[in-house]
C-alpha cells in the first residue's frame, strides 16, 4: 500500500510518500481501506520534533483522523463487517498511522459514518469533534451558558461552536474580522476581533473558556471567567501562573486529552446527520502531498478542516 512515512522529525519535506506492506488486524480490530484522512495540529508538533518522543519516534507513518471502508473484521468486533463504512481516531495517543491506504483499528475505537456527509468530511471530524464534545461535557455545558471559543474558526473550534449552540449555549468567538461572517453562520452570538480589541476586555461573565490557541490565552482568559466557571486548555498545558490565577479566581482550570471513545463518535454522527453539525473544509490535498497540507496547516489561518485524500 502507498503511505507518508517520516524517517526523522524536521520540516514538512520529511514526509515522503512510500510502499509498504498492508497492516494486519488483530483479535478484535478491523481493516479499513481508507478514503480520506484528515491533518491536526498533534500531527505537525510531532513531525517537527517539538513534541519530542511523546508519541513515539521515527520511523513512523503519521496521522490518527480516518474515514473509510471496512475490508476485514476478526473476531471481537462486534457488529462490524466487511463493507460498513466508519470513521474514527483509533488508538490516540498511541500511533495509528492514519497517513495510508489501509489502517488497522480497535472496534471500540471506530463507528458508523454519518450518512448525511462525504468522506472528507468525515474523516475531518473525530479527533476535533470528539476534543470539543468531550469538553462541553466536562463542563457540563446546559442552556443559557455563556462559552467562549478561542480560534473559533478552527478546526476544534468550528465544532465546539456548533456543539456548544446545539446545547442552548450563548457562544462567543474570537477570530480575525475577515472570518466573521463565517462564525455567524456557525451561530456564533458575538464574535471577537482578537486583532481590535483585547478579547478580555469583551468577553465577560463566561461559563467556560475553550482556549485551542495557549501561549497567554489562559492567564488573559481568566478574567473573562465567571467565580466557579472553567477554562479548558487544548493547546498546552496548565501553567503554574495559569493554576495560581485561576484559584485566585475561583475558576476551574483544566488541561484536556481527547481519547478514543466510540459512543461519542455515534453521537457526533447523528449530529451531522440531523444537520446540527457542519463539518468546513479548508482545503484537500491528495495523499502525496501531505508535506503541503502541514504547511497550510502550520500557517494557523485555516479554517475548518485540512484533509487528504487517500482513495485512489
């Protein structure tokens, strides 16, 4: 099968587009024939090195996002059989090599693709739709909450906004005024010029602060917090400083890990199926030039999802 292996970290260019042999599924994963995959921000932080050896060390095949065809289901997978289309992030944060033709996968990890969307679309959907789902259910997220999405525009971002209005919560966003337009049709309520004003300065009296950018995005957002509200760091980790301005706020600061979790994919599929979740693509680059799609990603101005296309 053809797959994007990387030999060493460095720039985009050590992404080198190989043959190698097909994965073989265990007792209790499947095989799917993949059509898309879709590139996060985890993959060009381990690609780069910047992550050190967190996940693993080259040689790897990157990428955890996938949409596709189940070619082989063995014993232990349940209701899954060969021709069932899914999609997944299978085994984060352990690699699952999602850069190639065919991945292997654990059943729990995998489900029904939405209906109602294509693969790209799909396949751009499950580390960011499940980072942002697994967030608002931290927080608890109910009706008339007030949550404020960093980088709303983004890949996390775009998904939590709708995932957050979905839920009867008051959004506000930040972002570039050129994107403006395109958080209200998500349904953001105010979005934010980061550019023109100091977001903290606006955005005030919030529930939960869904922070995809870090850097001082945290220890800004603080002030934005309600006493007993949450910040949720995506990009980072909890600082010191960070911790010691939230207690003395009395605001809940977390750091958030998504994790494989089947359920909340069916529930991010029906979402997409009822038309309550649009998944935005940025744009789609074949397989081959997955160094290109790192470097669009890496620009940080994309909005929704970059994805490759893995079907020849």
């Amino acid at each position: 099968m053809r797959a994007i292996r990387v030999d060493h970290f460095g720039k985009p260019d050590v992404l080198t587009l190989v043959e190698t042999r097909d994965p073989v599924p265990e007792p209790g994963e499947v095989l799917i024939r993949v059509a898309a995959a879709s590139v996060n921000p985890v993959d060009w932080s381990i690609r780069s090195g910047a992550a050190g050896n967190r996940f693993g060390s080259p040689p790897y095949i990157p990428g955890w996002d996938i949409s596709g065809v189940i070619e082989v289901a063995g014993p232990g997978t349940g209701p899954l059989a060969p021709g069932d289309r899914v999609f997944g992030m299978p085994r984060f944060p352990a690699m699952a090599s999602a850069y190639a033709e065919r991945v292997t996968a654990p059943a729990a990890h995998v489900a029904a693709a939405p209906a109602r969307i294509g693969d790209v679309e799909a396949a751009a959907l499950p580390l960011a739709g499940l980072t942002a789902l697994q967030v608002l259910d931290m927080a608890m997220v109910v009706t008339g909450q007030r949550v404020l999405v960093h980088a709303a525009a983004g890949g996390v971002g775009h998904l939590a906004v709708q995932l957050a209005k979905a839920r009867g919560a008051y959004v506000l966003g930040t972002a570039r005024a050129e994107k403006h337009e395109f958080l209200r049709d998500l349904g953001v309520d105010e979005p934010i010029d980061y550019t023109a004003v100091a977001f903290e300065d606006v955005a005030k009296d919030v529930d939960l602060v869904i922070d995809t950018v870090g850097g001082d995005y945290g220890v800004r957002s603080v002030g934005s917090i309600r006493p007993g509200g949450t910040l949720v760091v995506i990009s980072g980790e909890v600082s010191d400083q960070l911790a010691a301005a939230a207690a003395a706020a009395g605001v809940r600061a977390e750091r958030h890990f998504v994790r494989p979790d089947g359920p909340g994919l069916t529930r991010l599929a029906e979402l997409a199926d009822g038309g309550q979740l649009i998944v935005a693509i940025d744009q789609l680059f074949p397989l081959a030039r997955a160094a290109d799609a790192h470097r669009q990603g890496e620009t940080g101005r994309t909005q929704g999802k970059i994805v490759l296309s893995v079907a020849a």
